[in-house]
C-alpha cells in the first residue's frame, strides 16, 4: 500500500506543473515526517534568470479543503549555486496524508508529497526552526553525501598549447541518521575530499601529462548557515591532506600537511557579494622537496567578489618568508542553466603568476600563463 501511494504522488507531480509557472518547487524525498526537519528546492526557470532567489521561501500548504502557510530559512549549502536555492524548515506536527506545495507569492509549480507520523512526534501546531539556531549551525538538512569540493574546469592556454583542468569532489563519510551519528554526533561533520589538478601538454605528438597533483584529504566540516538579517555567511573545516604528483625517481614531489581554513561571506545587496577565506597549514613531512616551505609558505588567502548569477572574481595569494609566492586569478560568467543542478556552464578565464604552478616545478618561476575555458563548478 504504501508504494502504490509513492507511485500515486509521483503521478500527481507530473501532473502538477501549471502551464506559465516561472519557478519550480523540488523536494529530496516523497515524503516528510510531522514535527521533523524537511528541505526543500527553488529553481529559477531560463525566462525569470534576472530575478533574484528570495531570502526566505513563503509556501502554501494544500491538505483536504484546509489551507496551511510555512516559511522557510535558506541553507547555506547551495549558497554558490547560480539557478537553484535549497531551504530549511520543520514540518508542522499536526499536518499529515498527502499534501500539494505552492509558492505563496507567484505562479509556481506544485509539489506533492506524503506526510506522516513521526514517532514521539508531539504537540499539534507547527515549530518552526529558530533563526538563531540556523546561523549558529544547526543541521536542520543534511547536505547530500556526494557534493562538489573545489572549482572544477578545463582551460587552454592563449600562448601555448598547454590545457590545464580540475577535478574535486567531498564525501561525507557518515550518514548523519546513522546509529554512529546518534551515538558520537561528531562523526557527522567529517568528510573526505579529493582534488586532482593536470598540466596537459596538447603540443606535443603524444600529448602527454606534464605533471598532476593528486590531493586527497581527511577534515571536519562545520556548516553555519546565513543569517539573512545581515546577509553573513561563515563555514570552517580543519583536517589532514597528502598531495603527491604521482612520480617517482627524481622527479617525485609529495607533502603531508595539516589544514585549517575559514569561509566568510557578505552580501552587498543585489545579489553581489565578497567572501574572504585564509588557509593555514603545517608540513608534516617535505622529505622529497624539504624547502618547499620558502616557496609555498604556510598559508594562503583565498578572495571572491561577484554574483552567484553572475560574474565572479576568485584571487587566491601565496607569499613565503623569502618573498616566493605566486598569484592565481580566476574570473568566470555563466552561459547556460542547468535544471535541478548545483552546476552550471562557465565561462572561464585564469592568470597564474609566479613560482610552484605545478608540484614538480614547486620552485621554478615561469612566465604569465594566461589561459581560457569553461569551468561547471566555481
């Protein structure tokens, strides 16, 4: 029975999509438990991409012939994303059977879903989550497992034929209603990354590999999400990293570091904003290249300015004591919209100056590389 009322509401979605709705309302799951914590996706459709996400999701709830409004806090966790919003909320404890989502203030999809029961579940009226709770860090909705880590793109060099590509990817190692979680609740901020950056030499008759740095990564993650009284944002995460060029002989580099890093973010109104993020680290062991330190130094200082549907600028500075560093710039647009994706098509334009573009050239300095591309996550 309960599968045939799943199939049901997934027919009545389908059905559900008035012909001039400009947004579209998008759920995780079919169904939400009374009293618990439910997410909940806003995606702008290609003819509305001037208008900005709202700061808060204002919802009618359908159920029978009674109506019900909720409002919803946004998360934190898509907020990079140019073309979908994800918000956060609790269900209303006395709410439950099939119920059809709409936006309160404009045309909008329909969403449907099955509420019910959730064990324990008291009290009969709605509980809204806290604001104050959300800005302190509250996991009211989980991020999915698998999420993006770092900005991933392929880009060409202007002056040469040398290409130069990202791929990065997190994975949060512990499902946070997990038995292990309710036990030891820390377990839940802990991820594992990986970050693989390659030099291809496009030039040469077997086009190969100059160099590749492999970074994969154990850290905690705490997650803020923003207030959006003051439009701040701030995340953290510490942990170990091993980055290695896969090489071996002469030309093998690798270092094991400890990290710790802050992500603060501003908003300056109209959906512009500047974000700040230092990293520290410590080397744990540079046996294979042991001055690597006066090169790369002990910490980098990370900044963004821009719009999430819009241009946006990343610089990120490295200075040494001896006065080595190096200066990356990265300035992208978006070009197309990607439906129910944290993903979009950029386009992307990078300036690397200075010393260490990649491992096995940490201390060699070279000339201005400028190179273009497109990226699909910044």
């Amino acid at each position: 029975m309960r599968a045939f009322r799943i199939s049901l509401l997934a027919a009545l979605s389908s059905l559900a999509l008035p012909a001039h709705a400009d947004w579209l309302l998008s759920s995780f799951a079919t169904r939400v438990a009374a009293g618990q914590p439910f997410r909940i996706s806003l995606v702008r459709d290609a003819d509305a991409a001037d208008e900005p996400l709202p700061d808060r999701l204002k919802l009618v709830v359908e159920t029978g012939e009674r109506l019900l409004s909720l409002d919803l806090a946004p998360s934190r966790q898509t907020a990079g994303a140019a073309f979908r919003r994800d918000y956060v909320g609790n269900w209303p404890a006395g709410v439950t059977g099939p119920v059809v989502l709409r936006l309160a203030d404009r045309a909008s999809s329909r969403l449907v879903l099955l509420a019910q029961d959730a064990p324990g579940a008291p009290g009969e009226e709605a509980v809204p989550v806290p604001p104050a709770e959300i800005a302190a860090g509250t996991a009211v909705a989980p991020e999915p497992a698998l999420t993006v880590n770092e900005p991933m793109y392929f880009l060409v060099g202007v002056d040469d034929d040398t290409a130069r590509f990202q791929l990065s990817f997190k994975y949060r190692i512990f499902d946070p209603e997990s038995a292990i979680v309710e036990s030891l609740p820390a377990l839940g901020g802990l991820h594992f990354g990986y970050t693989q950056t390659s030099l291809w030499d496009l030039g040469s008759d077997s086009k190969p590999f100059r160099d590749t740095s492999y970074r994969p990564s154990f850290f905690y993650e705490w997650r803020f999400a923003s207030d959006p009284s003051s439009r701040r944002g701030v995340g953290a995460r510490a942990g170990y990293e091993h980055e290695s060029n896969g090489r071996d002989g002469e030309s093998s580099r690798s270092i094991d570091t400890l990290f710790a890093t802050v992500d603060w973010r501003f908003g300056l109104g109209n959906g512009s904003y500047v974000g700040v993020t230092p990293k520290v680290w410590t080397y744990l062991d540079r046996d294979e290249n042991p001055d690597i330190y006066r090169y790369r130094g002990y910490g980098e200082l990370g900044l963004r300015f821009g719009r999430d549907d819009g241009w946006l600028a990343r610089l990120r500075l490295r200075r040494a004591a001896a006065g080595e560093g190096s200066t990356q710039l990265d300035l992208s647009y978006p070009l197309t919209q990607r439906v129910l994706s944290e993903t979009a098509i950029y386009l992307h334009l990078q300036v690397f100056d200075g010393v260490g573009e990649t491992l096995l050239d940490y201390n060699k300095s070279q000339d201005t590389q400028f190179r273009i591309g497109f990226s699909i996550q910044r």
